[in-house]
C-alpha cells in the first residue's frame, strides 16, 4: 500500500505531504494485536497503517490521498488528517507534538468514565530531514522522566510490540502511564517511534 | 533574482554588517534550510551565529526574545507560520509588549520570518494566512513583501529596525523570478517599513494586496485594462503600520475598492482597509467596498476543493467590475 502511495505521489496524484509507514508496520501490527477498538490511538501524520489497522480500507485510503469524496475525510484532509472515531482513532495530527496532549486527554476521558480502556499516544523523532542529534536533547526516550516508567521495545518484532502493548495498557490500567520507546531500524539510521499511554 | 536569493542576499549582508545578527530555527544551518533561504549561511558565520534548534518552537523563540531583550538582533525562522502557534505567547507577551511595559526601557529587535498563508495541498493546519492575528498586535510590525526588490529592502529594514517584526514570506514565490535594478542589489537597499507601493497606477478602481495576491491583482488589472476599466493595484508591504495615507489617496482618486487577501474573511486585513476608508473618505466612495478573501473554511486538501477556497484572478475581476457596476451585484454572505 504504502510502495503504491510513494508511486503515486511521485506521478503527483498524491499532493502535498505524504508520510509512508513502510519499514513500521510491525508498530500498527503488534499494537492491534493487543488492544481493542474501545481503546483510543491518536498519531500524528504518519498515520496510513495505523488507520488500517483501526480498520480502514484501502479504497478509504487511496480515495482521501488523492483528494476523492470517497475519501474517509471526504477529500478534505489528506495524508496527515485521516480519523475513525468509531474505531477509537482520533488522527492524524499535522503539528508536531500536538497529539501528546491531546492523547493524554483521550486517557483522562477513559479513567473519567472508568471505561477499562487506555490511549495510546505515538510519537516518533520527527524526520523531516531533521536528524535526532538535531530534533531532541536526549534520544534515550524511554528514560524520560521520573514520573513516567518506560519500556525499551524491538519495533521491528511485531510479536514484541504486541506483548509491548499488552504489558503497558495491563499498566496503565493498574498503575497509570507508561512510555515505551519503540526503536525501528530504517533506510534514515536512527529515528524511532514511541509511544506513551 | 529570485525571492529566495534576495531574502538569502540580505540575510548575508545584514549578518556581515552587524556581528549582533544572528539566525536561528529548524533546519537553517546543515540542512541550509527548510526552503534554502539560508544555504550558505553555516558555511559562511559559522554554528554560533547560525543555529538549528530541536522542534520546539515556543523554546527557540523565547530563546530569541531573551537574546533581544539583552541587545543582540535574532532573525527566528519559522518553517512555517502555523508553527508560529506554538510560540505566539513569546511573540505577542513576551516581545511586542515589553517595550511598552517597561516605558521604553526594554526593546526587542527580533524578526521573526516564515512562509506564510496556503502553500499547495497542505491541508488546513498547514495553510493557514497570520497577517490580521498579528496585524492587530501593537506593538509589532507585520511585513509581507510581494517581490525580489520588497523581499531585499523589507527584510534588511526589518533586521535593522530596533521593534519586533513579523516577516510573512509565501512559500510559492520563493521561487519565482523578478528584475532588480542594481540599486536594489546594493547592500545599503532598504524599503521604509509603513509605505506601500504602487505597484500599477489607473484611475477607475483601487485594488489592494500584499504578496502572492499582488500578482493576481496584477493579472487582474491587465484583463480589466481589456474592458476599458483601469485599475490602480497598490502593494500595501506592510500591514502594521498600514499606510492608510495611500490607500485612502488611492481611492479619493478611483472611488472604489477592493481588498484582496489570501486569509479568512472575518476581522482580515480587508475588514481593516474598509474600516480605515470609510472613516477617512467615506465622500469619496462611489460603491459599497469589495473584500475578496480565502473562503471561510479551513483549507480543503482535494485540487479542486483547494483552488474554490482561495482567491483567484477571476474573483478580483468580478469584484472590480462590480464595484464599477458592470456587473450584477453579489447576494450577501455568499
């Protein structure tokens, strides 16, 4: 899907941005595997598998990159702004950063209404062109924070992601949020995804 | 000379002219810039005067208003003004209001520059014009420079002037290519803050813009010239302070005006040219003023959904020709 995105979007049929998972797909894959669609997920602009995985389609997909009403935003967001709410994913987010807090609020609404479902918030080091030693202070992401206890997870091994998962939200549940540092090995040397929940 | 060679020209000179000048934001040094405004620059001045930051915005520009309000002269880049949100606190709180706070004792002389307004096929949260958000501030200068010459003339004033300024680039023109008299391409060019330009002169309508818009007013006029009407485009540059003095000139010459603009509709630089004209010649006007803007939703990302909620040469047309009354007048809040 996402090979067949980048072909498009070099024949400019796809404008403007376009994010490509592939290389990832263990991260979206692993993370279903241990969850359910009560639970939340919110990305920022990367966020054409993790759609699939909440259960949109293909034709959903390929109609919103190029601009069609069959689009699942109707054309009118694009790449970076796909949305499945009745699946719990919210986005889809352009702004970097943006979607940390509004995860965290996704969660306070699931202990708000003691639903026993968590949110996951996926953040990555922000590519772009811009290398980690650039894009951040400290790479070792995992360790952030006294307040918040972290995992270090292969997120190339989509059965570690999904035990990954399984272990954060049984914590998060429990005991409250946990970050997860998901390292991926891709054609771009050192940029990984994380999540918090 | 290209937009981006006069704004990558005059951010060389100022550097070298003054050591208080210093360039800071995503990718400026190693990456030479998000849109090779900078290329160069790292090479040039080196990492303590070129410096690329993390992506955090509301960080690096408070880092920059402390460095200004310790004397030095910051130029922060952002990639493009709608991260601008993510330090507008800085912007508005920290810079433009201090000197007014301290009756004078602190002054900010920070530039702060970027794309702004809609690019192509961003979508909403990457298409949006800031020019009225920060127009409306005192306290700051807002430029919005349409050409090479204004790229060159403004950003130097804009470096030099001793008050925050807001510098609104359009990422579409960065490419295009303008002729500049070698006067322009002296190192001392400068392009006083508060005058607008005249960029066409006529007789029978007054169209104000400012960046991209000014050169679809200016294929406006040329259509319009064809149907025997003669517009007058005027090229405003700057938005705060905006040089109310021309417009209203302009248009107790025409009688009649229209605004165009990139942004939203609703309390835009138009609401304000109106505003301004009917205090100051409202006797002069010969019809009700015609506001042409961006539509008034966030920025689709389909082709053809994009190219309804911007502005193109056809509406300027329109609107010219009904503030003529040639043409049938537009139902309200279309």
């Amino acid at each position: 899907m996402e090979i067949a995105a980048d072909s498009l979007y070099k024949a400019k049929l796809i404008r403007g941005f376009c994010h490509l998972y592939d290389g990832q797909e263990a991260v979206a894959v692993g993370m279903e595997a241990a969850i359910t669609k009560k639970d939340s997920i919110i990305t920022a602009y990367r966020d054409h598998c993790t759609f699939l995985g909440r259960g949109g389609t293909l034709l959903e997909i390929f109609s919103e990159l190029m601009g069609r009403q069959g689009g699942c935003s109707s054309g009118k967001g694009g790449s970076m702004h796909f949305y499945k709410k009745k699946s719990g994913f919210y986005g889809g987010h352009g702004i970097v950063g943006a979607q940390v807090p509004l995860g965290c609020g996704l969660a306070f609404a699931h202990k708000y209404n003691k639903d026993d479902a968590v949110a996951f918030a996926l953040y990555g080091d922000d590519g772009m062109g811009t290398a980690e030693w650039r894009a951040a202070k400290s790479p070792s992401y995992y360790k952030r924070g006294d307040y918040v206890p972290g995992l270090k997870v292969d997120g190339m091994d989509a059965f570690a992601v999904k035990q990954a998962c399984k272990f954060a939200k049984e914590h998060a549940l429990k005991s409250g949020p946990i970050d997860s540092s998901l390292s991926l090995r891709l054609p771009d040397p050192g940029q990984s995804e994380h999540f918090t929940e | 000379m290209t937009v981006r060679d006069a704004l990558n020209s005059a951010l060389d000179e100022e550097m070298s002219a003054d050591p208080k000048v210093f360039l800071m934001g995503e990718e400026v040094g190693e990456y030479q810039g998000a849109y090779k405004i900078s290329k160069g620059l790292l090479d040039k001045y080196g990492p303590e005067r070129v410096l690329d930051t993390p992506i955090t915005e509301a960080g690096f520009t408070g880092i920059g208003v402390g460095a200004a309000y310790h004397g030095l002269k910051p130029v922060i880049e952002f990639m493009t003004f709608n991260f601008s949100m993510q330090a507008i606190d800085h912007i508005i709180n920290s810079a433009a209001k201090s000197n007014y706070m301290s009756a004078g004792q602190i002054s900010v002389p920070i530039v702060f520059r970027g794309p702004n307004g809609a690019a192509a096929g961003v979508g909403a949260q990457h298409s949006h014009c800031y020019a009225s958000w920060y127009a409306s501030c005192p306290g700051l200068k807002v430029l919005s420079p349409y050409s090479s010459e204004d790229a060159r003339g403004l950003l130097k004033a804009a470096i030099r002037d001793p008050d925050p300024v807001v510098f609104l680039e359009n990422e579409l023109l960065y490419g295009e290519t303008f002729p500049v008299s070698a006067e322009v391409l002296d190192s001392s060019f400068c392009v006083p803050i508060g005058k607008a330009k005249i960029e066409r002169e006529g007789k029978d309508v007054t169209i104000t813009a400012f960046s991209k818009m000014v050169g679809y007013a200016l294929k406006a006029a040329e259509i319009l010239a064809k149907e025997g009407i003669s517009a007058e485009v005027i090229n405003l540059r700057s938005i705060r302070p905006l040089d109310r003095d021309t417009i209203n000139a302009s248009v107790r010459k025409t009688n009649r005006l229209v605004t165009v603009e990139e942004g939203f509709p609703q309390h835009g630089v138009g609401a304000e040219i109106c505003a301004s004209v009917v205090e100051e010649s409202f006797g002069y006007l010969d019809a009700p003023v015609e506001r042409i803007a961006g539509a008034d939703v966030p920025m689709p990302y389909a082709a053809n959904l994009e190219r309804l909620a911007v502005p193109q040469v056809e509406d300027i047309v329109r609107a010219a020709k009904r503030a003529c009354y040639r043409s049938v007048p537009m139902a309200a809040a279309a």
